[in-house]
C-alpha cells in the first residue's frame, strides 16, 4: 500500500476509533480511482451507526472534512462511505432477536407502569 493511503487510513482509523469501540467497525476497502479519489469504505455495527453519522449527517461530514484537508497535502482526495453491517460481515456477533424469543414476561405485570 502507497505511504500516503496507509497514513490516510490510519488518520481515518484514528478519528473514529475515538468516536466508537474498534471492535464495532471494520475499514474493509481503501481503493483510489484514476482522479486521485480515495474511497474508503468503513462497516460498523448498526448499534453505533448515530455516533459516526450524528445529528443530520454533521459527525460524519466533519470527519469527512479533516480527513481530506489532510489528504489534501498529498494532492488526493477522500471520501468516506460508512454503512451497517449485515450477514456476512457480522461473523462472531450474536443476532439478539433470535436469543431473546423465549422471555418469560410474566414478571413485567408486577412493575405497575404508567402512561
């Protein structure tokens, strides 16, 4: 890998590894198009998905900006694409839904909630 994409990576690594836990997202691809354009392509648990996007797209666009004011020394551009796990990229993670179909509710009656 080209020295420049390597500290691109690591810089976006950074940003959003002090964002979330490393192990709620995956950098999976790092391609450069024939423009200079670098597309890094970041999965990430959908539990932790409002924490990079934030409120109407501002976390995202800010790290977007940082990163490519930093690629920008490099004469290359970036853009970060940030997308939900699902299936196959979910390997070792418990799907939650199918774990918890056989929750004895009966308890529940006892807590007295009110609108």
């Amino acid at each position: 890998m080209n020295g420049y994409k390597n500290d691109i990576l690591n810089f976006v690594d950074f940003l959003i590894s002090n964002l979330i836990d490393r192990k709620d997202y995956e950098m999976t691809s790092a391609d450069e198009d024939e423009y200079g354009l670098i597309k890094v392509e970041v999965l990430v648990d959908k539990s932790v998905m409002g924490a990079i996007i934030g409120r109407a797209g501002d976390t995202i666009q800010s790290i977007r900006k940082i990163v490519s004011t930093m690629a920008s020394k490099y004469t290359k551009r970036v853009w970060i694409n940030v997308r939900a796990r699902t299936g196959d990229n979910m390997a070792g993670k418990v799907d939650l839904a199918s774990k918890n179909k056989n929750i004895d509710i009966s308890s529940m009656h006892d807590l007295d909630l009110k609108d």
